[in-house]
C-alpha cells in the first residue's frame, strides 16, 4: 500500500515514462490545454505580484513552481465536483472558472469574498491554516447523505499539515468512508520552515495511519497530476473513500509578498528545482511527439499577456469599498449586535451612508 | 503628455519606510510596464519594485541608502495621454525628501520571522500581532484621516462619558487609547500630579524583544531606522558639539493654577493642556528674549547662524522609537494654538505618520520627560541646534516659603547647550527665565 515510488509519467526533460499503475490516455489537444492553463496562470500570477509591489494589492500568494499541481488537480474534477482551496490555489480556481479578477479582489482587500462558491463550486480562499479540509470533509459527508454522485477535493500545503484541523478531517473523512481527495501540495517550505522539520517521514505515509490510501506524484508533472486526482476523484464516487495526494512540488518565488526566501533558503535549491520546472517539460513534449510549432506557443504567450493586462485594467478600476461592508455577512440575518457596530461605525465617520 | 508618480508603495502589509538598495534605472529612461525599476529593502524583504507605468524617466527620488517613507515620491514617469489607465497614484504629494524615519518595526508576516545571517532557522522569533494598517490599495495619502485608535468597549465608555475619543491621547500599545486613557480624560487630569513609569517593557529599538527566559542568550538588532537615524544623530552631535547643561528646580503652582483654570473652558474644548504646553510657551518666550539661544554653529562656514524664528522640536516617544518633529514657527502661536500643535504632533507621531518635513530645520528642542516619572535629565542636543530643554515631573515636594518648608508642585528643568557659541552666564539666564515663565506664567504672558 505504501509506495516509496514518486508516480511520474513526464520526466523533466519532457519524455514520458512508464509506471506500473498510471498511464497517461490524454491526446495532443487536450496536453495542449493544460499546457495554457499553466502558461496563463503562471502569467497573471506575475502580474499580481507586479500590482502588488505597485501598491495596488495588499497581498499576493504566488504559485509559480506548482502550476501542474494546481491545473494537472484541477482539470481532472468533474463540473459538479466541489472544490476547497487554501490561499494560493489560483490555478484550481482557473480551472473551474473564477474570472481573474474576481481572484484578486480579496487580495486588494475590496471585498471578503471575491466570487459565488456555488456558481463555481469552488469555495472561497481559506487563509486559517488548514480549516478547509473540515469544511471539504464535512460536504463530502454531506454529499454522501444525498447519495450525490459528486466528489470534494481540498487543497492544502505541507505547512497545514501540521495543523490539528487537517489531522481532524482526516480522521473523520477515514471514519465516514467521506467522497474526498486531500491534495497536499508539499512545496518543501511552510515559509520558512523547510519539510524536514515538520515529519519525519514522507507526508503521504501520514494517509495508511489514518486508514485510506496516499499516493506521492511529481507534483511538477502535469499528467501525472492529472491522473492520479482523477482515479481518486473516480475512487471516491464510487464510495471508494478518502485518498491524500502529496504533489511533491517546490514553491519557486516568496511565501507571499511580504515574504523574502533569500534569508532562509539556498540558491542552489531553487536551482535544482528550475530545472524540474512544470511547463518547460510539457512543452518540450509537445513539440517533439506532436510536432507544435513556436507559432502556437507564441500565440499561447500572447494570450496569456492580454489577459494580464485585462487584469491590470480591471483591478485599477476596482473602487474601494465602503468599510462598513464587513459588516453585511456576518450572520445570515441581521444581529443587533453587529448592526450597533456598524451604526458606531458610521457615527464615528469611518464608513459611509448604509 | 502626462507625469505620473510612483509613490513609494507598502510592500509588506504595514511596512512605513523602506531603503534604497539599488536603481536600475537613470532619468532619460525610457521603461517598460512592469520594467524593474529599483531594489528596495524593507524591515522584512529587499525586493524590486516592477514599473506601473510605460514611459520616460524624468526623475528619481532618493539616493542609494536613503530611507523612504511609504507614500512619498519615488519615480516620476513622463506617460503618452494614451497610457491613462494606470494613474493610481498621480496626487498632489509634496516633494519628500529622504527621510530617516520609522523602521525597527517587528516584521509582521503571517508566521515566524527568521534569524538574521543564518540560513537554516533554529529559532522562531516572537510572534507579532500585525499593526494596525489599512491594506490602502491605492498608495497615496497615507496620512489623511486616521481613526484614533481604541476598542469597542472603550470608545462605548467615552461616548457615555461625552468624551470625544479624538481628543484622548493613547497611553497603550502603538498609541492604542484605553480606558485608563478615558477616565484620565474624564477626571481632566491633563496634567497629572504624579507620573508612572512603566513597570517592565520590552520594547526596546523599535520592536518588542523576546522576554528574559524565552529569548536567545544573545540577540543582534540590525542598526536600521529610526533606531539608525537615532544613532547617527546622537554621534555626530555628541562628538561634533561640546555640550554643557544648566539646570534648576522651580516652584510650578502658578502652571498648575493655570491650567486648573483654563480646564473646561469653551474656548478650548477638545484641546489637551498640559505643563508642555505652558513650557513650550516659556521656551519661545526665552528665544524672544535671549535670541542666542535660538542659534546654531555652522563649523564648516565657520559661522554662527541666529534665527528669529522658532521650530520647536518636541522628543516623541513612538512605538518605532525617539523621533523630534518640530513646531514650525512656534514662537508666533499662543496657549491655545500652542497646545493643538503640540497634540497634532504627539497624535501624527504615533500613529507613525510624521513626515519627513516635520522633521526637519529644528531650531530648538524640548525633552518631556516628566511622563516617565523621573525628574529631570540631561540631554543630547538635535544637531544643528544650539539648546534643549529637558522638563522633568511636576510633583509636590518640599519647598521653602519664608522659614518654612511647605509642600509645593514643583519642577526640574534642565538645559544642555553647545557650548562653542552659548556660554553658561547666556544659558543660566535663559532657564531662569523659562523658570519663572513656569512659577508664575500669568505675569509673563501680560508682558514679562
């Protein structure tokens, strides 16, 4: 059940390679896909990392170095599907639709949502570490009491890992036998604190503790990525119960904004790692086994570049809000509590006419 | 054709001053979007700012090694009209210069920080509650409005009370108003007979230090900041001008009566009096009169410059450490005007808003330290100023009246001078004029 093997089917260099129990079926359009799902998301990340060193968001999560964990993850949920991210996941949200700009609304701090988690089935940003793998665990166990045929996916670091609440869904997602793919992005850093010295042994090993499977994939490898989630996606719609996938992968840029890797971490790290980078490897395979020429990648590229820029323009345009908004949802219904702090907070003319 | 100005964005979520590290770029560039244009390094990161603008280069603000405050000019870019899209942050902002201000805030990351020069982390620092900030998406104007700073139940308390929480000065963390802050108000104790002095603190160069069992044995604090801008100053004044002091203790009653009478006044609703106030009154009453005092000595000139106005600069403890904003032209304002002023300057330095301006050409300086409930000190002059007046605790000690030893408010006050242009007969008449000024400030003000 434990395998010490790294389920890969793309190496670095871009050739496939065989593994005894995963093989890749998707053809040329479809790797063509992911491969701009991962060039638009890597794209609009920097472009958010731009606008927040302009002063025009107060934060921003990068992602570069785990777009084939996100899009190989994401691509592989089904439309009813319901996906629960953490606070870097923008390529899963790619992948189920949000509007880029929509993701970087609570980045600019205008709002404390961003999108409708129904209309997406993809729910909001979670920032308390680790929390959305009880919230996935528990729809999951809810989607079990409509016999739904839909699977939950949720998304976490190896930094969460560490946390009680994650160990908690794991428990009670074993318990319930509950329709759920934890997908662990273990990106070596949990900002500065290096995986070493969070477990002693491999983070997937944690899953046979618990009672269900867990796999290790190359997190850098798009197709791998792709069909590991789908058959634990297909597993656990077919009552076949929890499955925690560790994409063993490395966070290439900062923490987040406010972070500066250069005082924790060794270059030659990041050097070894740019050489697994997950796009190069997809692209070296399309233009060897499918003859893509330079005109497709270039039109890719371009692509990619509007929709940055398409970003830009709508985040500029983004009005800041009225401070007294936070106070719209905190209960479903108004409380008189929360309704006398926002008329302190109109009297004391911090917020405006609401 | 159109300037847009880079202001100098917060890059780390409450960040206030960031270094010059390196330009990449030279005035008559022309630059893309999102072209590099400087390497800046913050309390937290060092990182490079990308341009928000296509266009040409037409000025640079700042030297490598210059601190910036958040919100001031850093690049002025000469933008095509067609280019209108990204004017975030084209106001009116003054013309900073670099300033060292702020800085030594603890980093306030989500998470730990890491140990300085030391690649592996052995050691979590103490974690930091994230300063109050708000996540301004648009940079400019970082000092409009601020709300004062309390907590729900106190604000409650102070408005039951029919107290303006604006005019409350915040006694707690980072300027944070209480309720102790509130009832003091209440009680109209401006001017508080007895000072305390804190029982413990951690504070210390700008930042809260791990505590004495949980610290490391030995912490290096890089020199940056407000806490290197402290340091230089004291240094180049310390060893660039011989220092002399005078000091003397003075009957305070005529203050205490004053500003018991002046307590609840119409006129000066919401205005905060304290004995500063009158001293600072005092003090720019002494340069009236002895305008030596108001000088400076200009070594490389070789000349001595008397000025005939007064910017007087206030010692402000802040949470980011000692910074001396002045008063410009404090010698034409009266009580009333004096004491808005001085509060403006207390709140602005809290809040970690002073700008760089407010900081610069002091011409002479007052050091209360009478808050921390000592009696007096001797301090180091702000260079390029030729007096600095310390006050200590107005408190009831024992005081000679006639034969008889009675129980009187009184005060210390101190002053060190440089001594290459003001002499000790120039100094001592200047503080016993600041003395009676305090004992009996009704007689100076009708034209003592």
């Amino acid at each position: 059940m434990i395998s010490d093997e790294l389920v890969q089917l793309l190496t670095p260099e871009g050739e496939r390679i065989a593994h005894p129990e995963y093989a890749s079926d998707l053809g040329h359009e479809e790797i063509l896909g992911l491969y701009r799902d991962m060039v638009i998301v890597r794209r609009l990340c920097n472009e958010s990392t731009s606008l927040q060193r302009q002063g025009q968001l107060a934060l921003w999560a990068p992602l570069q170095g785990q777009e084939a964990a996100q899009i190989g993850a994401g691509r592989a949920l089904a439309p009813m599907d319901f996906s629960f991210p953490s606070y870097r996941e923008h390529g899963v949200a790619w992948t189920r639709g949000v509007p880029p700009r929509d993701m970087l609304r609570i980045f600019r701090a205008t709002t404390t949502g961003g999108w409708d988690p129904q209309q997406y089935r993809h729910s909001l940003p979670m920032v308390v570490l680790g929390d959305q793998t009880l919230h996935a665990v528990g729809y999951a166990m809810g989607v079990q009491r409509d016999g739904a045929d839909e699977a939950v996916m949720t998304f976490f670091g190896d930094g969460a890992s560490s946390q009680g609440d994650v160990l908690e869904s794991f428990v009670w997602a074993a318990s319930f036998n509950a329709p759920v793919v934890f997908v662990l992005q273990n990106n070596q850093w949990a900002i500065s604190e290096p995986t070493s010295l969070q477990t002693k042994i491999p983070l997937y090993h944690r899953a046979h503790g618990f009672g269900f499977p867990g796999v290790r994939v190359d997190g850098n490898d798009v197709l791998a990525m792709y069909e590991v989630a789908k058959r634990a996606l297909d597993n656990a719609r077919a009552g076949g119960g929890p499955t925690l996938i560790e994409a063993y992968t490395y966070r290439m840029g900062a923490h987040t904004t406010s972070d500066d890797p250069t005082r924790y971490r060794v270059d030659a790290e990041v050097e070894v790692w740019r050489h697994r980078d997950p796009i190069e490897r997809v692209k070296a395979l399309l233009a060897r086994e499918y003859g893509v020429h330079k005109a497709t990648f270039d039109e890719v590229a371009a692509e990619a570049e509007q929709l940055a820029l398409q970003l830009r323009e709508d985040v500029l345009a983004m009005d800041a809000p009225d401070p007294t908004m936070m106070f719209d949802h905190v209960y479903a219904e108004a409380h008189p509590l929360v309704e006398a702090g926002r008329r302190e907070m109109i009297e004391l003319g911090i917020g405006g006419s609401h | 054709m159109s300037e847009s100005i880079f202001l100098l964005p917060d890059v780390g979520e409450g960040l206030v001053e960031a270094e010059i590290v390196a330009w990449k770029v030279a005035v008559g560039d022309v630059v893309t979007l999102n072209q590099p244009l400087v390497d800046i390094e913050t309390a937290k990161a060092t990182v490079e700012l990308p341009s928000p603008y296509a266009g040409t280069v037409t000025a640079l603000h700042g030297a490598v090694g210059d601190v910036m405050v958040v919100g001031a000019p850093l690049v002025v870019i000469e933008t095509g009209a067609q280019s209108a899209t990204a004017s975030p942050s084209t106001p009116a902002a003054p013309d900073a210069a670099p300033a060292s201000v702020g800085a030594g805030r603890t980093p306030v990351l989500v998470g730990y920080g890491v140990a300085e020069d030391d690649a592996v982390v052995t050691r979590r620092r103490r974690r930091v509650a994230p300063v109050e900030k708000a996540p301004a998406p648009v940079v400019a104007s970082v000092t409009a409005s601020r709300p004062t700073r309390s907590t729900p139940p106190v604000r409650l308390y102070a408005k039951q009370h029919g107290v303006d929480i604006n005019t409350v000065t915040g006694t707690g963390r980072d300027g944070l108003i209480t309720r102790g802050d509130v009832e003091r108000s209440i009680a109209g104790a401006s001017a508080p007979a007895t000072s305390r002095a804190p029982e413990t603190t951690t504070r210390f160069v700008g930042r809260e230090l791990e505590s004495w069992s949980t610290g490391p044995l030995e912490e290096r604090i890089p020199v940056r900041g407000v806490l290197r801008s402290m340091a230089d100053a004291m240094v180049q004044s310390a060893f660039g001008a011989p220092h002399a002091a005078v000091w003397v203790r003075v009957e305070a009653t005529g203050t205490v009566a004053l500003l018991e009478g002046l307590r609840g006044r119409p006129g000066l609703a919401g205005v905060r009096l304290s004995p500063l106030t009158i001293v600072a009154l005092a003090v720019c009453d002494a340069a009236r009169h002895f305008p030596g005092l108001n000088s400076s000595f200009d070594a490389p000139a070789q000349e001595v410059v008397v000025r005939r106005r007064v910017n007087l600069g206030i010692a402000a403890n802040t949470p980011r450490g000692l910074i001396v904003p002045n008063i410009k032209g404090a010698d034409t304002l009266d009580l009333r005007a004096m004491a808005v002023a001085i509060n403006e300057l207390v709140d602005v330095a809290r809040a970690g808003t002073t700008t760089p301006e407010a900081m610069l050409h002091t011409t002479l300086s007052i050091t209360n330290v009478g808050p921390f409930a000592v009696d007096g000190a001797v301090p180091i002059l702000p260079p390029g100023t030729g007096a600095i007046i310390a006050v200590g605790q107005v408190a009831k000690r024992p005081w000679v009246v006639g034969d008889d030893v009675v129980a009187r408010p009184t005060v210390d006050l101190s002053m060190s001078f440089d001594h290459r242009q003001i002499d000790g007969a120039l100094a001592s008449a200047a503080i016993a004029h600041i003395g009676r000024f305090i004992t009996d400030p009704a007689a100076a003000i009708i034209g003592g």
